[in-house]
C-alpha cells in the first residue's frame, strides 16, 4: 500500500518522535519549497554567541505541527467539536506558516528587500502550493487568514499561545542551552479549552501562564536581543547593504542571489516566489566569503569581520542615543581607519529594539473559571506587574569596531 | 588507608553523584541522629497527591550540602577567600541545618508538642554532636547561629538565596513531577557573588531570579499549599489531637511515641533529645494503623480515613470563613454522623495559609552591578509586581467530611 | 457528571501525567487494598543504598498501567485488534499484577511465611475485588492466568518484554539514579508487533532490545543483586526469622503483624487476604524500632543494625563458600561477641545469588522480519553472547558483622 | 585586567556551561582556522535524516575539550601527576585534534582530494599555529603525535575511550534524538585511571564500558551507516566526482573551491593549508545549488537530487553485490533515461561498508582490580560476544535511482 510508506516517522530531540500525520502533508514536507527550510537557521546568526543554536526553520514547522496535533487532541477530548479536514487544514497551515523566510530569517527583509515581508509570502507560497495540489489546501488557507467561521482554529496558529511560539520557545531554549527559558508545552497544551470560540486557558493553569511569560522575556533578553547577537545580525545587514549600494555586474555572488543585491527582482509577489524560492543561507554565506576578497574595502572588512567572527563592539542604553553621540564615535573610527564619512556609516549606526511579553490590548490570554467567567490573565495575576510586562521594554544600541 | 574508604560517593537521581566532602562528615551522616533522617519524609504526606513525592530530609540534607559545595567553589573562584576550615563547617551547618525535624516534618509541632520548634532542636542536636565530636562542629554551629565575623556564609544556610532552598525546590519539583517548579540551581549559583559582606547575585542574574522567584510561588500554591495535601496535613494532626486528648495508658502505640501523646516528655530541650532523636515517621504511621482499631470512634474513624486516603473535603476562599458559616457546617455533620458538639471539632474546621514569594524588607535579594551598585530586585525587576509578591496571599481553608 | 470528576490526572515525573482510563479502575484504585501499595517500597531496603529510591508499588504499578494503554494503542494503530472491554481488562490485570506484595516486597517470603507467594496472593485478591465488583474483573482474570484465547495480551503482562518489566527497569533506574540502566521503554513499546498470536519486536527494534538486555543485567548487579542491598535485606529476614524464633505473647509488635510472627495467620489463601491486607512497611519498620529496647541479645542488636544502618559486612564470591569457611567466620564471631552456636547463625551465613538476563528457552522475544520471519533475539544478534547472557550467573555471598 | 574578559564561558545544551581554561585557548578559539569548524557540519549530510542534527565541528571539540578537563581532574584525584602545563597541552591537542577536517568532514577526502586526510592535516595546522603562537603548541604537539614519554596523556585524544568518542557519541546522540545511543560520559570519565603508564579503567566500571560499546554499535547501525545518511553523502561524492570530471574554467563555483575541483591545489601540506582553510560546507553547497542550472546534465540532475532531497535508493545486501547484478541495474536505468554508459555509473554504483564495535588486538580497554590485575574487557565480560563485537561487520550497499 503505498500510503504506509509515507507514513513516517521523525526524530525529534524535543518531543521523541514526529509522525508525519497525513500522505497530504507528507507530500507538502517533500516539496522542493518545504526542503529548502531545512537550509534556513531559525535563529539566524545567533549560533555565534550560542554554538548549539543551528537548528533551522524545517525543524521547528515540524515541532509545531506536533504541537498542533496534540492541541487539538486535548480540545476535542474536553469536547469540542473539530473534524478531520479541520486538523489536518491547521496542522498545513501552522507547518506553511513560515515557509516565505528568506536566508537567515530576517536579514533580506531588513536590507536588500525592504518591503517584503516573510508573512504575506508565506501566504502566497501556500496559494501556489494550492494550486499544485488541486485545492488541497483551501480551509488552510481560510483558516490561516482568519477567514474561516471557528476563529479558535486561527488562534492556534496566531495568538500569543500559538503553536509557533510554544515550539519556538521550548525549541530555541533546548538548542541554545539556555534551559531557564524552557515552557512547558505539555502541560500548557494539556490546559488549553475554548470558550466564545476563542482559545483559553483553564484558571488552574494561572501559574503555568505566569510561567510561560516570564519564560518568554528571558529568552527575549537572554537570546533573542542579545547584544552579540544582535551585533553579528546586523554585521550581516550592513554587509548585504554595501553590496547592493556598490553592486555592479561584476561584484561575485552566487546567481540566485543576484536579482536581490542588484534590485531587478519580481516586485509582483506571484512572479517573485519562483526566484525567491531558490534562496537560502548557503547563498548569503557564500556570497560573503566571496567579498572577502572584494576589491572595495568596506565589503571587504565587513566580510571578513563575520567570517572570522570579529564582531562589532555594543554599547546598550535606556536613553535614545543622541546624534552628537554618534557623531563623535563616527569622527574617532573615521580617524582611526581613514574611512570617508559614507563609508564609516557601515561600521557605526545605531538601533533601537523593544519587547513587551504580553500585549494585553490585542487578544489577550484569558483564564476560564470553574463558573464560566474569563478574567485576562492581567486581572487574574497577583503576582506579574502586567502593566510592566505589556508597556514595552525599548533598549538603544550602538555599533561600532571594536580598538 | 582508612580515610580513603570514607570518601564515599552517593548516586543522586538530580545531581548525578554526591561526593562526600571529609571524613568528618562522614561520621556524621553515619551517626544515628542523622541516619533517622532517612525515616522523615520531606514533604510530609504530600505523596498522597504526587505519588512520586517520598523523597526524604536525609536526601534534601545531602543535596543541600552539595550545592553548598558547589557555591563555595563559584565564591572562591570569584577572589572571596574562603578557608578550608570554613567549607568544611559551612558544609556541616547546611547538613544539620534540619536535624530537628520530627516525624512528616511539621506534624508534631502542631498537634501534640506545639511549644517544640524544629530550628531550635537542630541546634540543641549540634551541640550535642559537638560534644561527641570533641568540638570539632564549634565553627559549623558559630556560622548557623549567625555569630561568625563572615556574615555572608550564615547567608549560604539561610536567605532568600539560600541552598536549603535551593535543593528544596528542585528536589520537590523533581519527584513531585511538577516540572514547571524546577529551578536551575546551578545557573543561580554561578552569578553568586559577595559584596559587603552578603550575598548578592551579579547583575546579570536578574532573569534567573526573577525566575526562581515565580517557581517559588508556583510550588506554593501547586505542591505545599495544594488543598488535597493540606487536607492530609491537617487530618493526621487532627488524629494526633485526639489521641492526645483521650490519651490513656491502654492506648497502643509504639512505645517511643507514648511520652509525647501522654505529653511526659522532657521539657528541658537538652533532655528532650535522645527521647525526640527516636521518633519517626514509622511510629506515627504504626499507631495510626493500630487506631484503626480503636474503641474511640473519633480515633477510629480519622485514622481510617488517613490509611484508606478517604480525606476531608476542602472549601478554598480568599475571605476568612465566619463563625457561622463553620457553626452551620459543624451542625451538618453532627446531623449526619450523630457526633457531639466536642467530636465535631476534629472533623469540621478552619485554617488560614498564607504565602509571600519574596520578602523585601528583611534580607532582600540584592543584584550586584559592574560599577559596584547594588540595587534589590525588587526595585531592578521591571516585569514582576514585587509589591503583590511581597505582599502576604492569604487563602482560608474550611475542612469538612465529604458526602 | 460523575464520571468526569473521576477522570483523574497524575503526576508522573517519569511520564509526566498518568490518566485514569475508566471509572471502573478509577475505583479500584481508591479501594484500600490498592492504595495499601502506597505503604510498600518497590526495591525494599534498597534506600539504604540508593538515598533516593522510596518508590512504591503502587506507583510502578500505575506507571504500568500507563505503558499498557501505550502498547495496546500501538498495536491498533498497527491493525490488531482490541475491543474496548480487552483494552481495559489487560489494564486492570497490569495494574492488580503485584498487589499481593507484602511489606518490604519480598521480606516476609523469604522469612515468616515462607510458603506464600505473592503471584497466588495477587490472583486470590483480584478474585475477593471481582466479587465486590460485580463480576467486572472476569476477563482481567482471564488474560491474568493466560486463559483467555488472545494469548498476546497475556504476554504483555507476563513475558520478558511486559510493561511490569519495562516500567519498573525505568522506574528503578531514575529512582536510584543508576541512568545507565535507563530503558527507552518509548521506542521499545513503538517497535511491538504481533505474530502467531504472540508478541514480537519489528526487526528493525533489534538494537533496542540489545540494548534492553543490557541495561537489564546492568541493574541487576548494580542495584537488585548490589552487595550492600542484600546485606540490608538479609538482615530485614534475619531480624524476622528471629523473632519467630523467640515469639511469646509480649513480644512487643503491631497488632495486625502478631499472627504472621506467632505463626497463626490463616493458611488458606481465601481466609488469608483479609489479615494479609492490613500489613505494610510500617508495621515490620515499627516492629524492628521496638525490639531495639528488647531483652533478647540477638534480636536488640540485629534491629540496631539495621536502624542505625551499621549493615553486614559482605564478602562475594563465584564458588560456593565451603562449610569450613562458614565454620571458621562463625566461630571468629562467636569468640568475639560471645554468642552461642545458635545465635551466631543470624550473623553469621552465606547466600547464593543468581540472574540470568535472558532466557531463551522460555517464550523468548522473537524478531519480525518484513518477510514474515521471526528470528529469536538469541539467533538474530551478532553482538550479544546469547549463551552467556542465557546461562544464570550465580554469585555466592558471606554476611558477617564487621570488625 | 586583560585575561578576566577571556576566561569566558559557553552555554552547552549537554553540558550546561563549557569555560575555557585559560587565555591560550582563548586565543586559539578565535583564531579564524578555529572558526572556520563553526560552519562544518560535525556529522555531514546526517541531517537529511535526523533533523535536528546541524551541530559542528567546533561544537564537537569544545564538548571534547570540556570532558579532557573532567577527565584530568579524575586522574589528579586518584593520585596521578599531571602538571598545569600538561593540562592545557591535552586540552589544546583535543581541541585541535579535527581542525584538519574539510567541508562535510569526509566528503573531499572520497572524491576531489583523495590522498588528502584529515588526521596529517590536522597536525600541519597545529604546527602552523604553534609558529604563529610562539611555540606556545610544542608539548600538545608531542602529546598528540604520541611522542611525550606519558603515554597515558595520549590516549586522552586517541583510543577506544578517549575523549573525542565520548564526546562525539553522547553529542550525536543528543542532537539526532536517538536517545538510545547515549553515552554516561560522567560516569565513564569518574572510572578511568592509569595503570602502567595506560588509561584504564576500575573493575567495577565493567557494565559502563559494556553499555558503551553497545550504544556506538547502536549508533553505527542507526546514525553512522544509516543507508539513508548514506545515499545522502554518496550523492554528494558523486557530484564532486562529476564536477571535477567534466571541469572546465567556465564551471561556476565559489572561487575558494576552484583549485580543488581543477586538481590545481598545493600538494605540499604546508602549502595547502592557507588554500585548504578557505574551505567550508557553504562553498560546496553553494556550488551544488549553482550546479543545478549546468548545462552538463549529470551534474544538474545530481545536484538537484541533493538539493531537493530525491535521495538514491538502496539496497543493502550481507554478501558482496555481484558485477552481473550491478550491470543489470545499470542496464535498466540507462535504459530509462537514457545514459551513456559512462554516466550510468554516477547514479548506479556500490560501496561495502565495515564497523567493529570493538578491537581487542589494538590498545583494547582493559580493567584495573583492586588487586592490580589488568583484564582486557573482552575477558572480563561474561554478556558480550567479544569474537562478534571485534569482527568487523560488513554490509554492501548498492545505490540506484529510486522508480
């Protein structure tokens, strides 16, 4: 039978073993568009500061996926109601909900593609996967644009208990070694329910939740804006924006990534996934080990400084950091290293980055009481300052080479 | 060579090995008095919630005093000397710190010897082992009592940081299986450090204790505080009441146990001790079991309850239960059962738990930064509300036969 | 609804939750003669050696109950069939498999009453529970004493690869923290097939069950046949054998222990469950703690040893130890302690041991090949020495009170 | 002070926190020939397979580097000598003992480099960096080339228990999830110890190194030689082979892989390596994702099988596969796709694959008792069929176009 074979099995460090649940979505794994996230790192660069930090966007679109599968175990267990076309549409759709990264997650967006944005291309990576498997994927897509009638389904995709970020969470804490920032995805999932449509949480699980969203801060600090980290991503950024600032037909590059750095991509998003479908981190590094041999010295020196890890230094403020401020490192390093005042815009810049763990406007988590009441679980915590933790944390930073 | 053969090594399913650190010690884990630690149960009769909860306060007392190993290494690692003589004794005072424990931990205390507290026993119990040892426990008991120059070690035994409660944690966490509660105690002793003399965590450490602060509360309210072990908690001190309030020379029971249900054991705490140092839990638990078969129905029926885990109900309310709310219930079951006005009393009645995670005012935990300032969490942490943490829950508790 | 609040929920820190799979069993393990599990350690004395290994048979045996509803779910999904009723019956017989077990597992078996068994003990309780029940446990007991005509159900309660086995290895290891002798009793169970009505491995589980075999052997010799751990126990059996000896009616001991230590319980298994039910850990622990106050010079000192765990001296041995040698100990002993010829012989005596990890001849585990073949292990491994491993190694041991 | 800022420490999913030990190896850490192991996958192509298994190199030799640490201070304790020079001289050999290895470790060496291995390269590396470190490398190097007159230090790095399997095998199995093959390399390090200048380790270490040689047997079958993994990297072996066939200056690839491709690079070791040190898996995979836009059509379908993960089938075979059956298969699919007989062979073709789990002739494990008796572990083990764990197994893959 040839349905047997493809049911298979994966390993998973995390949850043991991921069975791969239809032969629809085992076809969806096997597609060329669906392997190349095994060539994007979900965490971009931040395997320089964490060495155990490689694993990628392929894996974690699995990880939620289980996830997803045992999510909707436990609500039709605690009785409601959700077909098998429904499970397996929300398990497509949490799987596809990344697929329209670009190489190392974030970098492209922020420079040499400006306005393309990776949500509204995995939305059309799906449309043409759609249509090459005959409709198959239609309540997906209705469910992963929240156009389908049980909004519930779209909050497992989408809210700030989704599928994506128990994964994310449980996923990058296991890789990066950081085990404080570990959640519990079991018992959170275990407390899940539904109520006015909407995913809730049932109130035992109030200390579970409080967990979760402190969990989620401290790999926010810890990982996620991290200051090397930070700095070897936007090494990267400034690296791929030299290129294109310079480019010129003879600047060596691997080919698909040309139409980028040059800016001669489809800007119609239909046209633009078949090029953009052949990208992935082996062509960004790969063109970076190339300039490390550029003739122009700012590509060069940036190049080299990420090959070699040699990273930009980071000074971390509360306060804006001012324009004089800027100035003033920009004049030493120019003096330093006889960069002209264009080129030294490269190595010193500054930016600012903001988290707040819980965003209590917009779709709050709600706890659901023994008599039926949901109270957000700002109400219902004695113990977090969810003021604090909705109001964002803003922290500025400046780059620049290190003596 | 004899002290090679006492350099022993014991598996610890959290840890992996406990090495034990000197021959003195040694001999003191050997010694009776600690050798009936084995016999305590950590938490009581919270195995009849969490199975897997049958941990003891030897294994707590072992774990603690490897942490204490641990922190020392990190302290002296950091510049802080530290003497050898002074690990040793600072190794000892966390080892005994809980020697006075009676049987189920706390039971006793508050039943049938309510003036005995277990702090001053483990003391009266150092002593007593500091003569045996010809005074070779003078520093350990110097440290404990907090009259040693080096303040900062009596805080390693006891504060907010502490590794009794380092283990404690981690330990009820694991064989609880309540995951969510576990507390990354070797992460938390490594930003361990000194300044002015008191323990403080390095700055960086904030996220890890505002960590080990929301599992504290965690633990509280899912394990110590859970109203399923309270009821338990509270039934065996019931029996233990009554017992001593129909006490009779016919009465079975161990015979170790007899003076303190016939309430003729020593007062003097210096005498007390070799009475006290033969009571464990085995002969709490036997004369439960001998109960069973009591004349007195009261006895009877509370110690069935307990063996047969056919607990008490619970009410849990955030308001304090009024007479007559208890008065009505009491009136129920003396309907139901036939009970007099006296025998009720162990049946139906009201308890207060309260809990504060952290406890600003004395002993706070302070974060120690790079230029020097140290700042307590409470002002440092920008997500918790420490003004609710530090804030007493208070929770009212009504007990009552189940229908 | 009743039913759901009796759907309970149970920490495992090996499994995580354990669910309560029906109503029926629910009940059956509120019933005292289950919950008397909690009472009874799984590995006996082992505590004395492993410090963290207090767990109970009433917690493997729900561990195994887990495991069962794993496997028989595996092997549906495989396309055998259970019926529901099947599925809960081979539960039930799984979780009531040990229930015959005395205090301290094994102790009174080997001592005062020798020829009670736990396995009948185990049967003649379920059938007492099947009359309370209504008729409800008839197809467990059918499947329990292999009458039923699907043998393969059978054989997951009994054979070498049972759920009993594969949870108390695990169990056993985490426990005592031994982690090497750790089973993988998640792929193991995910590799179960049937064949010819028997339960067999896919073949490609042939490493796994290496491996298992291993990992067995390993926790035989460090943990259930570990030198110090039979010390203990043969103790424990000497202190009992001893008393029996000396029994007059003021030997001082729990009520409900009397008749098994005069010798006057009921013979007839029917009339003797009722006494055997109210036995547990606590009275033998509670017993011994008396008699370290008793007159006779042999059973105070045995019973100190073992309280204050100042355990026999062991020597281990491949030959047998020849009577002159046991000869020679006992008459050392005798002129250093004083003791007749009569009392030397509890501290003085040898004990063979014996363990074979796998068993060829009897029901051994047979390989599934994709051709339908079905290759036992012995024939299959190229790695493991199948004679060896089949031949019982045989160990001799001489117990004598240390100098 | 300058040398704080370098004693920094690295977050270890497996070990929790790796510290580097001293400035030196610090310094060798950074240095760009170091670095470069951040972006050569430790186990190749394996994650075609186990998703989760992208860790590195230099991953890989910290974890190496970290285990040295413990296993010296294990032996200082048991009362060996080992200076603080000899110390780091063992840490930095084990750190660079793959520094040598080329882009997905063994490709290059079985296709486009063929005298070329990694071990020679390994040592020219350090002799370079020893020129450019001062000399500061001299005793690491005579500890790895085995020419320091403490043999014991050598076998750290290069025997049947040294560091780099402990490491290697416990890190393997961690990040491909086959929890099976995991290795207690705490437990295997506390038992080694040095007898007659050799490592050795203690008598009752027996079931530890039984365990050990049967989960990297396990880890051979189900990882190392998985046929899956090995389609994997055969393709990617017969796609340099091709490559490097049909060169020709207009072939587009990285230009760092140019010279290797040509066959023009340095065969004089100490030229290669400034070439061979440019290497990495981006260039090669770059180069693959280039391939598949050739115009040579066995090169774009080969690397469009990689890329797009359409691995060759298998068949794996106990007896050598016969000339008549391969030309028979590679008559068929000529057939069908109409090769020529040449090009036939880049997609039809078989490959013998060997593993012993053990080698008792050279440098086998020997155990130490307690009275001084070295027993090789194939003795001393009553389970293990050492004759079958010493011969090699040899299985025979043949590789074709799946249907």
């Amino acid at each position: 039978m040839k349905q047997t074979n493809k049911l298979k099995i994966l390993n998973d460090p995390i949850y043991g073993f991921i069975t791969i649940p239809s032969e629809l979505i085992f076809d969806l794994i096997e597609h060329p568009y669906f392997q190349r996230l095994r060539r994007i790192s979900q965490l971009g660069l931040t395997y320089l500061v964490y060495p155990g930090a490689y694993h990628t966007r392929f894996h974690h679109a699995l990880g939620a996926m289980f996830l997803m599968g045992r999510a909707v175990n436990i609500l039709k267990s605690k009785g409601h109601e959700i077909t098998r076309e429904e499970e397996e549409a929300v398990q497509i759709a949490i799987l596809l909900h990344d697929i329209g990264h670009g190489p190392f997650s974030h970098a492209l967006e922020y420079s040499i593609v400006p306005g393309v944005v990776h949500e509204k291309l995995s939305l059309e990576f799906m449309k043409i996967l759609n249509e090459q498997f005959d409709g198959k994927l239609s309540l997906a897509i209705e469910i992963f644009t929240n156009k389908y009638h049980k909004q519930f389904l779209h909050q497992l995709i989408s809210s700030q208990l989704d599928m994506d970020r128990l994964d994310y969470l449980r996923r990058d804490s296991f890789y990066t070694g950081v085990t404080e920032g570990q959640v519990n995805t079991e018992r959170l999932i275990s407390m899940l329910n539904v109520a006015d449509d909407h995913i809730v949480v049932d109130s035992k699980g109030i200390y579970s939740v409080e967990k979760f969203l402190v969990s989620r801060r401290l790999m926010y600090w810890q990982v996620y804006l991290h200051k090397t980290v930070l700095s070897a991503e936007f090494l990267l950024i400034q690296i791929l924006k030299r290129a294109k600032d310079i480019y010129s037909s003879d600047l060596a590059l691997p080919a698909v990534l040309k139409p980028f750095v040059a800016g001669t991509f489809n800007k119609e998003y239909k046209d633009l996934i078949p090029q953009y479908a052949l990208l992935d981190d082996y062509d960004v590094m790969a063109a970076i080990k190339e300039w490390t041999f550029s003739s122009d010295r700012v590509l060069r020196s940036l190049s080299e400084m990420l090959i070699n890890r040699k990273l930009l230094g980071v000074k971390v403020s509360e306060e804006i950091i001012s324009e004089k401020a800027l100035s003033l490192k920009r004049k030493e390093i120019q003096d330093r290293f006889g960069f002209t005042e264009e080129e030294v815009k490269y190595f010193v810049f500054t930016e600012p980055m903001s988290n707040n763990a819980y965003n209590s406007n917009h779709d709050g988590i709600n706890l659901l009481y023994k008599n039926g009441d949901l109270i957000d679980i700002a109400q219902a915590s004695d113990q977090l300052n969810i003021t604090a933790l909705s109001k964002p944390v803003v922290k500025h930073f400046l780059f620049y080479p290190k003596p």
